[in-house]
C-alpha cells in the first residue's frame, strides 16, 4: 500500500443489498430455502422466499413457520407455480438465489439482467465419477451406489455416469449388485428408506431415457408409474454419446462407461460437461489430482460421492452451466452483502498530498515515488531509471533536473 493512504483508514463496510427473492427446489425443500435465507437475515437484507410447488406440503409447513415467527413486513413466504413466481421477477430485487434447472435460470437471468440485478445461480449438470485400476473398487462400488440411493439420485451432485478402467468392469458389476443385496435385502422397492420420483413428469422423463438407450442394464431397471418408483438401475454403454450420459437423469439412473486411459477418460467427461456442478475421483492421489487438474467442476470429491458437500462451512456453487455464485456458511453472509469501500481523509493530509494538485512539482514526485512501493522504473521523459544496488550505481541529476540513473558495469577479476 502507498504509505500515506494508511493514514486514510481505509475500510471496507459490510452492508446488506437490500430485499433479496429466493427461489428454492423441491428435492431438499426446507434446507435450500432455509440455508439463504439464514444468510440474508444474518447480512441484514430483507427476503422472499418461493418455495417449489412440487413439494407443496413443505412449502406450506414453511411459510407458516415464517408467517408465525418472523417479521412478516420483512420476510415473506410467497406459494404457487408459474404464475407467482413470474410476477416475483417482475419486481425490482437486489438479488435473486435461484435452485433449479438451467433452462429456468436462463430465463431468471435474462429478467434479471433488465434491471441489472445480480443472481446467484445453484444448478445441476453431467457429474462424471472416474474410477481406475488404483481405486478400492469395493468401496468405489459401494460408495457410488450409495450416491444413486440418497433421495432416490434426485441430488444435484449426484453422477450422472461412472467412467471405468475397462479391465476393472466385470468386478465393479459383482460389487454393485453385492452393495445392493446389503442395502435392500428385500428389493429397493420394500425399503421403506428409498424414495419415489416426485412426479409423473420426471418419472416419464427417465423411463423415457431407460427406453431409448442402446445400452445393457447390469442393474436394476424396475419401474412403476403408478407408485412413482425407479428402480436404482446401472446400464453399460459402449458409446458415450449414448443418452444414459448425455441427458442428466436427476434421478437412481446412471450410466457406466468403460474406458482404455485416463486421458480418454478425461476427454469424454470435458466433451460431454465441461463444467459439471461435481467430480468424484477414485484412484491414487495422483490419478484424482490429475483429473481434478483436467476437469472443472463446482466442486469435487476424490474417493467419495460428493462429500463435499457435507462440510456445511463450505462455499457451495457451480461454475459455467452448473451455476454462478456461491453460498452456506460464511459465503450465505457474503452473498447477501455489499462490500463497501470506504477512505476518509483529514484536512492535514494535504500537505502528504499536495503532489496531486497542479502544477506537478518534480520534488514532490520524488517524495511520492520514494514513499510508495511500486516505484516507476522510467522518468517523466520517459527514460529509464535502472534500479541496482552495489558500486556499479551511480545516480545523477541532467540538465533540467530529472533524476536519472547511470549505471557501469563494475570491473570484475578474471
């Protein structure tokens, strides 16, 4: 920092933006219209909250909560579909958080933008888990399913396909299905701990992808419209243009793919999600350093499924298509806040200043220059101050005044 501006006690001012709409999803409704809202209220701001009507019981349960213990003129839970939430955008905010889909969040965006209003964007995407040769492929197999069960797959860091050493493939199968007799004895469909599809629409959408698939389920495939339930269901797909990868299932659906090197491994998950919203690396540690190296991602979890997600003081968000901005723990607060920066300045710093008035006094710039840290390595004509240290440096004066530099090369002993 320039010397004298640390008499100007510069200071950044943490202050909330204003009123803030929170748009929320409906596969964890109360955790992701509760955690923003936490943060807005900590950062000052008053909030909207729109919770999803596809869990229309949850959202009513939370805007009585709200409704009964917090200020109602500054924090409001407004219920609906399309409608509603159209007519939320079209109100002045000061920021908008939205979960949910990203054909949705283009047309948040694109509203938003009319006002210049900032967004904080948490989407979904492709999630590639890679596994090789180095990987305990017994734990890989079992973690993995484990990351297709929770809320029946219906989590946005869930993968979305398994890419895998193709040696190791007829053993990853003999693990999975062991990992699936252990957790569902009686067939997931009894498991009164798996979950049903929230809706007919996304249940027709992924029987849908389960049809039309070229490739060989090695697990699972049992569906029921009428109870809504999928079956966790692996397929081997030969080609990874199939629609097992390209389409995000959103739900206990995923695709294995087998691959020959790592780095065709890692141009298959770039060429079919370049910003995927999670990773999951099962190898050595150089192996998942290099493809955390070589594939971006929200965020990653090397010898687990998206674990990291768990650390609640952690910043969650996408990147490029998987979502802009961040937020939970300390980054809620900051999503909600303006930084403003602040510098006052005493009447008696004038004379630390003067060279900033007119006319510029050469002394003056030299007080300047030799009080701040960054000094120019040229003179107002525009030649060159060689900065050296040692007997070759001799500093002189020219004609009109202007410091220069002469600098000789010191005699040395051969």
């Amino acid at each position: 920092m320039f010397l004298p501006f640390s008499l100007l006690r510069p200071r950044i001012r943490k202050e909330p933006l204003g009123t803030v709409l929170i748009i929320g999803t409906y596969n964890f409704p109360v955790q992701l219209n509760i955690c923003p809202l936490i943060g807005a209220i900590a950062a000052g701001c008053t909030a909207v909250v729109k919770p999803s009507e596809n869990a229309p019981a949850t959202a009513t349960v939370l805007k009585g909560i709200i409704d009964d213990y917090l200020d109602t003129d500054s924090y409001k839970v407004v219920n609906g579909a399309v409608p509603e939430t159209t007519a939320l955008l079209d109100q002045k905010r000061d920021k908008i958080l939205y979960t949910g889909k990203v054909n949705v969040a283009k047309i948040i965006s694109r509203k938003a933008s009319e006002t210049l209003t900032p967004v904080c964007l948490e989407l979904g995407g492709k999630n590639p888990a890679f596994v090789t040769s180095n990987a305990d492929l017994r734990l890989a197999a079992r973690r993995l399913l484990w990351g297709k069960t929770l809320n029946a797959g219906q989590v946005c860091l869930s993968h979305n396909y398994v890419l895998i050493e193709r040696g190791l493939v007829k053993n990853f199968f003999k693990f999975v299905r062991e990992s699936y007799a252990e957790f569902f004895p009686k067939g997931a469909k009894e498991n009164p701990d798996f979950c049903r599809i929230i809706k007919t629409q996304h249940f027709d959408r992924m029987k849908s992808i389960l049809d039309i698939t070229r490739g060989q389920k090695v697990l699972g495939g049992d569906t029921d419209r009428n109870d809504f339930y999928i079956e966790p269901t692996a397929v081997l797909v030969d080609d990874f243009h199939d629609i097992m990868v390209q389409e995000e299932s959103f739900g206990p659906i995923w695709a294995i793919v087998p691959f020959d090197s790592l780095e065709d491994a890692i141009a298959m998950a770039n060429e079919t999600d370049s910003t995927p919203l999670a990773l999951m690396a099962f190898g050595s540690p150089s192996e998942s350093e290099k493809v955390l190296s070589s594939v971006t991602s929200g965020g990653a979890t090397p010898n687990n499924a998206f674990m990291h997600a768990a650390v609640h003081t952690f910043p969650f968000g996408g990147v490029g298509y998987s979502g802009s901005g961040s937020y939970r723990g300390k980054a809620s607060f900051e999503c909600f806040t303006h930084r403003r920066k602040t510098a006052e300045t005493p009447s008696w710093a004038d004379k630390i200043f003067r060279v900033r008035y007119m006319p510029c006094l050469e002394s003056e710039l030299r007080m300047s220059q030799w009080l701040s840290d960054v000094k120019p390595d040229f003179n107002r004509r525009g030649r060159q101050i060689h900065e050296a240290s040692g007997p070759g440096l001799m500093t002189t004066l020219d004609t009109t005044g202007v410091r220069t530099a002469a600098l000789f090369e010191p005699t040395r002993d051969k």
